[in-house]
C-alpha cells in the first residue's frame, strides 16, 4: 500500500504539531495533497477508472474545504502551507 501509518504519521510529524495530533489541517492538507498526486499519477495510466476519478474530485473538494477554513480563520498558516506545499492559490 502507498501510505502507511508511519507515512501518515510523518506527514503530522512535518506539518502538523506533532506525529499523534492527526485533527490540525495543514497535516491533513499535506496527506491529501500526497493523496491527490498518487491518484493523479494513477489516472494518467488507468484513463477509464471512473470510480477512482471520482475519488479524486472528492478529495481535491475536501482539501479546498480546508484550505477555505484555514484562510478565514489564520492567513498567516494559510499562506505557510501553501508556500510549503507549492500549491498555486
């Protein structure tokens, strides 16, 4: 499997307040982002996964959900992670 809980517990490690705090949403933004490039490489070779294509609208959805919610609440973290993530908006 592409993400273990090691993997997942170095994500909250680097981007998060630590390893165990799985609820702050610059590590869930940075798993999903590392969730959408995983499903994004496998659509470039799977073309008719529909069902996998569908996974990755929900996803690229809940990630803008969150960064929604932490440009509102603090645009200095904002601004961080997608600094830090090398996201474009």
């Amino acid at each position: 499997m592409y993400l273990t809980s090691e993997k997942k517990k170095e994500f909250f490690k680097q981007y998060g307040k630590g390893d165990t705090d799985t609820g702050t949403a610059e590590g869930q933004i940075a798993l999903f982002t590392f969730r959408i490039a995983h499903l994004t490489e496998h659509l470039k070779n799977n073309k008719k996964d529909f069902n996998t294509q569908r996974s990755l609208i929900k996803l690229v959805g809940k990630r803008r959900r969150q960064l929604d919610y932490l440009k509102a609440t603090d645009i200095e973290r904002y601004r961080a992670i997608v600094k830090e993530l090398g996201l474009r908006r």
